[in-house]
C-alpha cells in the first residue's frame, strides 16, 4: 500500500512541476512585468536596475527554478495592487473558497447519491420520473443564473437567507470560518445550492445509470436468488459496485467545484479566491493570477491523488494488480 | 403425485416488446419429484433459462409470467417468489466470474447468506461457512479471499457452497458449467450432484449438451421454442426418443465408439422459429420429417405423457 502511495505522490510532483512551469511563463510572457511595475515615468536606468533585481536577466531555466524553490517557500512575490505579498492575500481568502466548495461538494454529493439511487431504485415511478425532470433545469441552467434567482426568491422576496457576503466568521489561527456562526451558516446555503446544484444532477444521472448497470449485473441476480432482501441487494451488493465510478468522477468535479467557485463568488460577492482572482484579472496582476493557477493545480493533482487512493481502498481487484506492478 | 416437490402448471412467458407480444414460453407444464435431478435442455432461446427465471420470479421486465401457476410443497408460490428464495430454491448461474459480488470477501457473502436465512450467531455462521467452502474443496483459510483471486472452476464452487449454505431443497443450475474448462466440467457436476445427492436436494439442471443430461440427470425435459416437446426418464429419452426433434438432438450427440467412427454427424436442418415469426401449429412442423397436415393447424399438447408430437396420437389410435 505504502509503495503505490509513494509511486502516485512522485507522479504527481511531476505533474506540479509542469504546472509550475506553465504559471511561470504567464508571469514571465504576458506582458512586461517592468512595465506593469514602473509605469511610463521610470527611465531606463531604473527599469534596468528593477530588471536586474527581478532576476528577469538570468537564464531562463535559472529563473524557472528560483520560482519553484520560490513557490515550495510560500513566496509569490508581491500583488501590483496594494503591494501585499501573494501569499498572505490566497491565505485570508483560501478559507472562504475551501468552506464554500466543501458545503457544495458535500451538499452535491449526498443528495446526488441519494436521487441516484432513489430513481434507479424506482425507475419509472412517478416520483423518480418527476425528479429526472426537475434535475434537467439543473443541467441547462447556468450557474449565474440560478444563483440571481435564488437571490431573487429567497433574499429579495422571502427575505429568509442574505443575498451576499460570509456573515460573521470566527478566527481559528489563521484559519477563518462560517461554520460556527448562525448568519455564517445562513449566508453559506444560496451560495452552495448555486455551487453544488450542476455537479448534483450530473453525480446524480451517474449514480443513476450506474446502478441501474448493476443491477443487471449476474451477481446481483445471484443475490437475489440466494433470497437476500431487496434491501441487501441494493446496498450491501449494488451500491458498493455503483459507487467506484461515481467516485472519481465526484472527485474530479471537487476540482471544477473550486474552479467554477469564481462565477458563484462574483454573484454573491463571496470573498473567496475566484473573486481575488476576478480582481486580479482586471488589473492584470500577474503574480496573483499565477499563484491561483498553481493553487488550482494542486489542489486538482491532491483530489486526484485521493481519489486514486479511495478507488484502492474499494476495489480489491485495483489493489492487488497495483501491488503486482501491472497498475 | 404426492412426491412432488415442485409444480408447474401451464405458465406463459410474455415480453411486450413494439412489435407486440412475444411469448418466450409457451403453455409449459412440469414437475420436479423430491431428491430427483430433471434436466431441461434445447437450444439457446428454447426458453431453458428462462423457466428457471420464472420459478425463482427473476425475468426480467419486460418479461413477465403472464398465466399459469408454481406450485412448491403444496404452496402456491408464483405471486410472492421471494419468499421462497435461497431457503427452499435457489439458483446457479452460468458464468462464475460474474456471478460474485467482485468488491466482498467469499467469507462476507456467505456469512450473509446464511444469517439471512438462519437464526443464528455470526460466529456460527462463519464456522458454517467455513464448513461450506471445505465441502466444496475449497480451503476454508481462504474465507477472506476476494472472488477475483479464485480461477473459474474455484469460483463455480464457490458458488455452489453460496447456493447450498441456506439448505435448499431444491437448486436451479442455469448452465453451471458452460463457462467452464472442459477438463473442470465434469468436476464441477459431480461435486453438485454428490453434494446434492447427500441432501437430497432437487435440481433442475439446464443445459443444451446432451452429454450432460446423460451423466447427470434422473429425467429430463426437452424444450423447442418455448414448449415443452418431450419429457421422460433420460435413459427412455436418451434410448427411444418419441418427439422428431429429440430423435434428432441424440443423433446429432457425438459419441466415441467404433461404429460411429467415420460417419458425419447427424444435423437437424434448418433452425428454431424465432419468438415473432413462430409457424402455426407445431412449432417444428417447418423442419420435421414426419410433419403430418394436422400438425401445420394444431398445436399438439404432450400425448401418454411423453411427447407433444401428432405422431404418438396416430400410434395410439392405431393401437
């Protein structure tokens, strides 16, 4: 077990690496750093010497590996705006974006399985017919415009939920969190319904077709020949087998929970990452933007990694083929 | 007979499909005597497996058993066939490797067979199920193993102790050594019918090879399109077939004897009638060699408990 763990970890430093490489030529290629710094006033003298300090004169494969051994400690250098460090502005936001992209995944998670496995259950019910349809408005409408009406409906005219912002957060270390306050938790569920409700249906249609796969499977016919109640049958014997799709895929989607976080963000001015990183993108400045890119990057390979870990711990087939080398 | 275990009277098979309603069978009627192993062969689509469906109430929608009833120890059981799932019939399926659930131990699969149908202590269970695997000649210490680790053959024994665990009295084996090595065949019957045997457990064992019905079976039935043809004693059936194309499934049964030897194999021409496209009147009449006019407009019902075939009526009225 510890050998596959070790051979998917240097797998994915190889993967961060390229990451890396790709958010250092954006630094580096997209515009001039110099001329984002100084402006049109600096002469050429100044430019020279913040060129130098920079290091922008150094080979070019000397400054891929200072931003790497740069980014290993933490240091992405310095917003244009406001000249804070990179680092302690992802830090105060990070909190808010992971807490929104849990409460989602989990919110999507949960309910997706459950609707999977209710309508496959049930196929051609009434009710599971009823969800089936509802769950296409979740596919087709976009993620703005579901967030605007839940404002509407729930901000605006019932005045029940806050229509923006994290309500009062509480400070753990550096850690800041919603979780523990009522308006915390109040302004936490628009903004996670809006997050979480594409990838629900999608984790939902999954789980449905999975199952309903596996259910023709002999071995849950076998089940059910043995005399196993329903009830076995579908959760001691289908469900484990539905779930090891299902779980990649919910995994992968953690990843574009946290990326699609950006548009969910602006619509409820949550403060989080993306909306750092929708400020960012409007002044061009370049050092957060390459750091949120990083950030995405590893948060994806991490996912990834735990999702391929989870997939062993369910399949024993997967486990022992690893452990022969064949993986 | 008062031996019967097992009754089925006149059940239809029907599939409603957009070309209307097919029935996959057709009228069938048989039984299953206490401690006696009935084989049901014909070709792929006769409806074999399918009546081994019906009795467990397995078919799968659109199918469903439209008419007739299933009798079990004097109880009726077609409405509510669970009931009588794993502890009173159980069931085999053809492909061993599907047939396990892949992701739970061998040990978790039969613990909870058994606890299912027995009032007893986990504990218990795992020293039954141990207990199982051994009479299957598989080492218990291997309880804990997953279903892939096993080859074929071990995973049809597996299998086997899975369908016996909760004590049947009678076991529907649904082609059980088809997938198998032809080497690990005859292995995996006479394991089931030894076990079977010391029980007195019932099996109804489907297959199309004829080689099988006359090693294995006490009687056996024949089906052509979803009907019953003929029934009998197998070495009545085997030695005097009555029904056409019985006559012609033994003779096309290669044998390894001298006499036989540089002769070609017997073919019935010709293939089964498909579900939407069945002639009138016997479902044979198009391939038989004695077809009569009769048996072009009238479906024949099994004539002297034997054979549904116009040709024994002729006989009889001639006696």
């Amino acid at each position: 077990m510890l050998i596959i763990i070790l051979r998917r970890l240097g797998q994915s430093i190889l993967v961060l690496f390229l990451v890396a490489l790709i958010s250092f030529l954006i630094f580096r290629f997209v515009g001039n750093p110099v001329d984002n710094l100084m402006g049109q006033e600096a002469t050429l003298a100044q430019r020279a010497a913040l060129e130098e300090a920079l290091g922008l004169n150094d080979a070019l494969y000397k400054q891929y590996f200072d931003f790497v051994w740069r980014a290993i400690h933490f240091d992405f250098g310095n917003s244009y705006r406001g000249a804070l460090p990179v680092a302690e502005l992802i830090a105060s936001r990070l909190p808010a974006t992971l807490e929104l992209a849990l409460t989602s995944a989990l919110f999507a998670m949960v309910f997706g399985v459950i609707t999977g496995i209710y309508t496959a259950i049930k196929r051609g019910g009434f009710i599971a017919n009823l969800i089936l349809s509802t769950s296409l408005i979740g596919v087709s409408l976009p993620t703005f415009l579901i967030g605007v009406l839940l404002i509407w409906l729930f901000a605006v005219e019932l005045r029940w939920l806050p229509s923006f912002g994290r309500g009062e957060v509480v400070t753990l270390g550096w850690w800041t969190t919603g979780f523990l306050t009522v308006s915390g938790l109040k302004s936490l569920i628009l903004p996670s319904i809006t997050l979480g409700l594409y990838q629900l249906t999608l984790i939902m249609r999954l789980t449905r077709s999975e199952m309903l796969e596996v259910l023709r499977q002999d071995y849950v016919r076998f089940a059910k020949a043995l005399g196993l109640s329903n009830r076995q049958v579908h959760f001691n014997h289908a469900l484990p087998n539905t779930l090891v799709p299902v779980i990649t895929i919910a995994g992968l989607q953690l990843g574009s929970i946290v990326a699609f976080a950006i548009i969910t963000e602006s619509v409820f001015q949550w403060p989080g990452v993306g909306l750092l990183f929708i400020n960012a993108v409007y002044f061009v400045d370049i050092p957060v933007m390459s750091a949120y890119l990083l950030l995405v990057g590893v948060l994806f390979v991490f996912i990834n990694l735990l999702v391929d870990l989870l997939y062993l711990a369910i399949d024993p087939r997967l486990r022992d083929s690893q452990l022969n080398g064949e993986g | 007979m008062s031996e019967n275990l097992l009754e089925i009277k006149n059940i239809d098979v029907t599939f409603k499909t957009r070309h209307g309603i097919l029935k996959a069978i057709d009228n069938l009627s048989l039984s299953v005597n206490k401690g006696e192993i009935l084989g049901l062969v014909g070709e792929s689509g006769a409806g074999k497996s399918m009546t081994g469906a019906a009795i467990l109430g397995l078919i799968d929608p659109p199918g469903r058993l439209s008419s007739g009833q299933i009798w079990y120890k004097g109880q009726r059981i077609d409405q509510a066939p669970e009931t009588i799932r794993g502890h009173e019939i159980s069931m085999i399926f053809q492909d061993p490797l599907v047939s396990l659930n892949p992701l739970r131990r061998i040990g978790d699969q039969l613990v909870e067979t058994i606890l299912t149908h027995m009032p007893i202590t986990k504990y218990e269970a795992i020293e039954r199920a141990r207990k199982g695997l051994e009479e299957v000649g598989i080492d218990p210490e291997r309880i804990n193993a997953y279903p892939h680790t096993f080859s074929g053959g071990m995973r049809q024994r597996v299998v086997i102790a899975l369908a016996l665990a909760p004590e049947p009295a009678l076991i529907i084996a649904d082609e059980p050594t088809t997938a198998l090595d032809v080497s690990v065949q005859a292995q995996i019957l006479d394991l089931l019918k030894r076990l079977c045997r010391e029980r007195g457990t019932s099996i109804i064992l489907v297959t199309h090879d004829m080689g099988v019905i006359a090693e294995t079976t006490d009687r056996v039935g024949v089906l052509y399109a979803g009907r019953l043809a003929e029934i009998g004693d197998t070495r009545d059936i085997l030695t005097n077939p009555k029904h056409p194309y019985t006559k012609g499934l033994v003779a096309s049964t290669p044998r390894i004897d001298a006499s036989s030897f540089d002769k070609t194999l017997y073919q019935i021409s010709g293939s089964m009638p498909k579900l939407d496209a069945m002639p009138c009147g016997c479902a044979f009449h198009p391939r038989c060699e004695f077809v009569l006019d009769k048996c072009r407009s009238d479906i024949p019902s099994i004539i002297a408990n034997r054979a549904a075939c116009w040709l024994l009526d002729k006989e009889e009225s001639l006696l």
